[in-house]
C-alpha cells in the first residue's frame, strides 16, 4: 500500500501523463453524468434557469445559451417558456456535444423555434435578447477575452434583459480556497469519483477551466453596463449570478 509521499509521486506523475480536457465524443457521451457528478448544484441551477425564463423571455424576443453543451439549460427554457413568438439560439463549438443536443432538442415541441449553431461564442451575433445563459462556459475562454464577450452580449440585450452567468471561482483566501477544493473533492468523491480521478481531472483541466474570483465576475459585469449584479446560487466555489441590463 503506497504511503503518502509515494501517492503524492504516483499522483505527480500521473498528472504529468494526463493529456488537456476537451469536449470530445469521448466527454459528450458521458457528460449529463460528469457534469452533475462534478458540478454541486448543477441541477438546481439548470431547474432555476426555466424559471428566471419563465419570467425574462419576451415574445419577439431572442434567448441565447451560450455553451450549450447538450442544451440542458436549453431544454430548461424551452419547456419553462409560454412565449411561442421567440427565437432560442444554443451554441457550442464542439461538434460532438452540438451533435447531442440536437439529438436531445429534436423531442422538444416545434414552438418556441430552436436553433443549433456549432460556433465559438466570440464569433456569434447577439440580438434582440431577452435573456442570455453562460452556465458554466466563460470559464473556458481566456480570461482577456472576456469583457469582450460580455461586451457584446450587453449590446445586443434588450432593455431589462437577463444574463445567467455560472462559473467556478477562486477565492483570494488561501485557507478558504483550500476548504473549498477540499469541499468540492468530496463533492467529487461521495459522487463515487476515486482520488486519481478526481487529481487527473484536476490536471486535465488546469490550463482549460480558468476560473476568477466574484469580485473580478461582479466588476466586470458592472463595468461592461449591467445595472444589477446579484449571486443568486452558490455551492463551495460554484456560482451563478444574475446580472440585468
Ligand atoms: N469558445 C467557445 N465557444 C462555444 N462553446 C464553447 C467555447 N468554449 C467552450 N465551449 C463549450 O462550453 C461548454 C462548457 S460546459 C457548459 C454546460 C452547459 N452550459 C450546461 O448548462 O449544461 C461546462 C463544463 O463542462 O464544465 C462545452 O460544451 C464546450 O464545448
Ligand atoms: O471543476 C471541475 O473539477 C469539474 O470537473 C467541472 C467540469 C465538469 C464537466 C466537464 C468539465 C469540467
């Protein structure tokens, strides 16, 4: 049985063999089980989601979910919504999770429309938008490039428009980020994730989710034009925020 040391050694160069994560067909066919497995309260905030539609979604209006993946927020929509005049827009640059979500979308009623675009989110337009989800995918753009984005979803927003916006943070307290990690690892591990899992996964990751602080998230969505910033959800060092134009 490895002692401590020896686990840390086996862990350090099991790191060094593990490749960067990427949305893949690998990832998109296991990802409804990882991502609520890895994500506390990942399906609370996807429930919440239908419902702060149900309230921002206007007729004749536009709602994008940006990061779609298999259009878990999407289908939240879709099903929350009354409006039948509005345009749901899910985008994803993978083609492996876009691929699902269709696969998934095609079972929703005809109206309200969806459409699917395999796209960065940097290069789509944003119009007419009553409300705009970006569960868990700023993350994963550099971290320059984001007020850009952002940006650009304010402009093409409608007046009282709503942005969802979740994402992993870091805490500026050293102590209280390690008892977060430490808190989320046992998300992980009574999930059924094992140790390695759970340190490759955090090895695979590490140059690919970039998460920032609630302050930066709160500043720069104030600094980008939205009015009202608010976390609504928080679990450890996942949060979502609700952020009005
Ligand atoms: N630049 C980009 N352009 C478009 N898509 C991107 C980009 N970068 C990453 N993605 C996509 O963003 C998604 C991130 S997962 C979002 C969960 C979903 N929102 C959900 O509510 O289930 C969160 C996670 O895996 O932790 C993946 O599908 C990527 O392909
Ligand atoms: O932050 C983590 O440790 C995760 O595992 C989040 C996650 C969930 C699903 C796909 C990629 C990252």
């Amino acid at each position: 049985m490895a002692d401590d040391s020896n686990k840390d050694r086996l862990y350090a160069d099991a790191r060094e063999l593990v490749p960067d994560f990427v949305f893949d067909d690998r990832v998109a066919r296991v990802f409804p089980d990882m991502i609520n497995r890895s994500v506390p309260g990942y399906g609370t905030i996807i429930n919440m989601i239908g419902t702060l539609a149900a309230q921002y979604v206007k007729d004749g209006s536009y709602c994008y979910d940006l990061g779609c993946s298999l259009g878990a927020a999407s289908m939240a929509i879709h099903s929350a919504i009354e409006a039948v005049d509005v345009t749901l827009v899910g985008v994803d640059n993978s083609p492996a999770m876009l691929a699902r979500a269709k696969a998934n979308l095609v079972q929703c009623r005809s109206d309200p429309a969806i459409e699917l675009i395999c796209a960065d989110i940097r290069d789509v337009t944003i119009q007419q938008a009553s409300m705009v989800v970006l569960n868990f995918t700023l993350q994963f753009l550099p971290a320059e490039e984001r007020t850009r984005i952002l940006k650009k979803i304010h402009h093409g927003m409608l007046p009282d428009g709503l942005l969802v916006l979740s994402e992993k943070i870091v805490v500026a307290n050293d102590t209280a980020q390690q008892l977060f990690t430490q808190m989320h690892h046992g998300f992980k591990k009574a999930q059924g994730y094992s140790d390695l899992e759970i340190s490759q996964k955090r090895s695979a990751l590490e140059d690919v989710l970039i998460p920032e602080s609630l302050a930066c998230h709160v500043e720069r969505l104030k600094a980008v034009g939205f009015s009202t910033v608010e976390v609504w959800f928080q679990c450890f060092n996942f949060v979502s925020l609700l952020a009005i134009k």
